[in-house]
C-alpha cells in the first residue's frame, strides 16, 4: 500500500516481562520458538502493502536491531522499502535539551524528523507486543473513504478488561464521540458500555456488559498528527492525544476488529499465548494464509 508510514512502538522497560526483558527490549522476546514479537507487526505490515517501516525503542535494542537486519531483507531492484530501528537518543536544540521518550506519543515527537524526508500521507502507529493478525489495508481504506483524521482500531472485549484498556463510545457511523482511557470508575464504567443499537446495526445479537476498546493501533493523516505533536505537550496517545482530537473536533472514526487479539504485556499473558499455540487449531495461526 502506497503513501503509508508504519512506526511501531518498541515499548517501554517491560518490567512485567521480567526476567525474559533483562537483557532485550520487548518487541525481541521470544515467541513460538522462533520468532519474536516484533515479526508480528511487521508481518502485518509486509502482508498489507506496508512497507516503509520504523521500530522505535528505547532501552537494550542491540537484540532487537540483530534481529532485524538479519531478517529482513528487502530485494535491490524494487521501489525503495525499509524496516529501521530508531533507538531513543538525547537531543538538544538551542538551550534544551530533550530527555528519554515519556509516553508513547513523545516517542514519535522525537523521531518525526526521520518521517520528514519521505513521501507518504498517513501515518500507521501500532504497538510492538500485541498478538494478532490484521490486513492494515482496509483499516487505511476506510480511513479514506470516511475522510477521517484519526481512525482507532477497536475490538469488543468484556467489563473485566476495561480497567486495563481504552475504552469508546461511538455513534451510528463509527465516529469516536468520547474517550476514555483506563476506566476505573463504575458509573463511567457504566456509561460506556454497548448498547443494543450497536449490534443492531451491524446484525448481530444483542449482547450486554460488552464495551468497544483501544487495540494500541492508529491511523493519521501526516498532518493531522504532526499539528497534534506540535500544538500540545501530550505524552501518551490514550491518555491525551485521542482525547483532545475528540474535544477539538477533528473526525475521529473507530475500526471494528473482529478477529484475534492479546496484549503480551506480562508473564502469564506470554505463558497462555505460546501454550494457545500448541492448540490443534490455534487462535492465532502462523500458517494461515487467509
């Protein structure tokens, strides 16, 4: 797919990894024996169409930046393709001097300048530790048919989730109408769950104590999201980057997801994922080709 940048986020320490992030950064742990996490959002991208692509780390990406140069290798008589890791840096410019990234959103501030020299007109910022597979391609499709500034792919998960993701409410025609990142509270909690329309509108049974969560994979318009970084000092994307895009109108669309998706964010989630795979038909299938 053309005009499309992927930055895929190495994450932070992943201390709740620990000990398997003592000496990698997390999107180069191990899974299935012989890949690593980061093989799946690149897979994603490669299979889209994407592939102008940055892995931005922060903390002992040596293992990761091996991986990847050894891996990929893009054939010298096509168009121009690339997968780069951008480890963090400290710089200065005038009197200041810029610290380590401080959320996921100031991890791309710092490395917009790598994005400047190239031609493409969204943006596609995914996370680096998630399970799934994806065809990006329809996401960005619908994006553009929509004339969206910012999509958000999302997926229907259970109340015993939300605390840990972000959660939507949307209108009839998919557009993001609030935001709210970690809920923990009972009556927002409450405030936010489906409801019947919802499942109407798209023929499905009517469902209740369901609600419509961040999956940690966006896309922006160039200039969308460089206005976005520049007017603001927001840190994170769920925290303040989405909400603020919502509260100053700017068209903010959700993507339904309805496929397979977890967050290896911590031992046990790593532990029940590489076991899901020894499954005679695993949710997650390296070898399908559909």
């Amino acid at each position: 797919m053309d005009n499309v940048l992927a930055m895929i986020l190495g994450g932070g320490r992943g201390t709740r990894l620990h000990p398997l992030t003592k000496e990698r950064s997390k999107p180069a742990v191990p899974l299935a024996g012989k890949y690593r996490l980061i093989d799946i959002p690149i897979s994603n991208c490669l299979n889209s169409g994407i592939d102008q692509i940055f892995v931005l780390t922060q903390f002992l990406s040596q293992s990761l930046n091996q991986h990847i140069s050894t891996t990929y290798h893009f054939d010298p008589y096509r168009r121009q393709g690339f997968i780069s890791v951008l480890a963090a840096e400290q710089q200065t410019e005038g009197n200041a001097t810029y610290d380590w990234y401080q959320g996921t959103a100031d991890a791309i501030r710092k490395n917009m300048r790598h994005a400047e020299r190239l031609k493409f007109h969204e943006f596609l910022i995914l996370s680096g530790d998630h399970l799934y597979r994806m065809d990006y391609e329809q996401m960005i499709e619908e994006h553009r048919e929509r004339g969206a500034d910012i999509t958000v792919s999302a997926l229907v998960v259970s109340r015993k989730n939300v605390s840990e993701l972000g959660v939507m409410d949307i209108d009839d025609h998919g557009h993001i109408e609030r935001f709210v990142e970690k809920p923990d509270e009972p009556k927002i909690i409450d405030s936010l769950e489906i409801g019947p329309r919802f499942f109407k509108l798209r023929d499905e049974p009517v469902q209740k104590g369901l609600f419509l969560a961040n999956m940690g994979v966006y896309v922006f318009n160039r200039k969308t999201l460089h206005d976005l970084l520049n007017k603001k000092d927001d840190q994170d994307f769920g925290k303040e980057i989405l909400p603020h895009a919502i509260e100053s109108g700017l068209k903010v669309y959700a993507h339904k997801f309805n496929g397979y998706w977890e967050d290896i964010g911590t031992i046990r989630a790593f532990f029940d994922a590489n076991l899901a795979l020894t499954d005679p038909i695993p949710k997650f299938d390296f070898f399908d080709e559909v």
